[in-house]
C-alpha cells in the first residue's frame, strides 16, 4: 500500500508541477509537459512491480505508436480556440479527434497485422 502510495505521490507532484509553471511561463510548462515524465515513470513503476523488461519494453513501443494519433488533439485544441469555439467545445472535439484517430490506427494495425501493440 506504501508502494501505491508513493506512485500517487509522485504523479501527482508531476501533475501540479506542470501546471503551476504554466501559469508563470506558458512555454516551460509546456516543455515539461512534453517530456515523457509519465511514460517513463510508468514504465519504471511496471519493471518494479514485474521485473519484466520485456513487457516494459513492448508498452514503450505501444506508446510510440499511440503518441502520434494523440497529436492531432494538439492541433484540433487550439485550432477551435483560434477560430472562436470556447474552451469545453475546442476541448471536446480535441477528444473526439483523438479517439478517431486511436481507431484508425488500430484499424490499420489490424488491417495489415502489424502487431504494434505486442
């Protein structure tokens, strides 16, 4: 439970980190939260809790892929900011775009066996 704990702890500390020095400098909040902070804790916390390289190894590869369908939030986002929408709608369809494009690649990984995802 300590274990569990902790994790929290520290992803949590990550999170308002991030997000108090956005306030101050919307740049370097935003270079950290573009380092892989979380993939690379969660990637430690699973080689802890398993001691299986190879499994931490296949869900690095897992989130190369699903990182570049996620970028299309970060242009969807601020596109319906910039053209008007507020901020829940630019958020919405961010999310949405984002799904969409989640089940496109799937889609393609399944269509072709690609196995991307071990």
């Amino acid at each position: 439970m300590a274990t569990l704990l902790f994790k929290v702890l520290i992803t949590a500390i990550l999170v308002i980190a991030i997000s108090e020095l956005g306030k101050r400098s919307t740049f370097a909040g935003a270079l950290l939260a573009s380092l892989p902070l979380m993939s690379l804790l969660a990637l430690v916390w699973l080689y802890r809790d398993t001691g299986d390289a190879l499994r931490a190894a296949q869900m690095a590869s897992g989130i190369f892929w699903l990182v570049l369908p996620s970028l299309l939030f970060f242009l969807v986002f601020p596109f319906g900011i910039k053209t008007g929408w507020g901020f829940w709608p630019a958020m919405g369809a961010g999310i949405v775009a984002t799904i969409g494009a989640y089940i496109g690649l799937l889609a393609v990984d399944r269509g072709f066996g690609l196995q991307l995802f071990g």
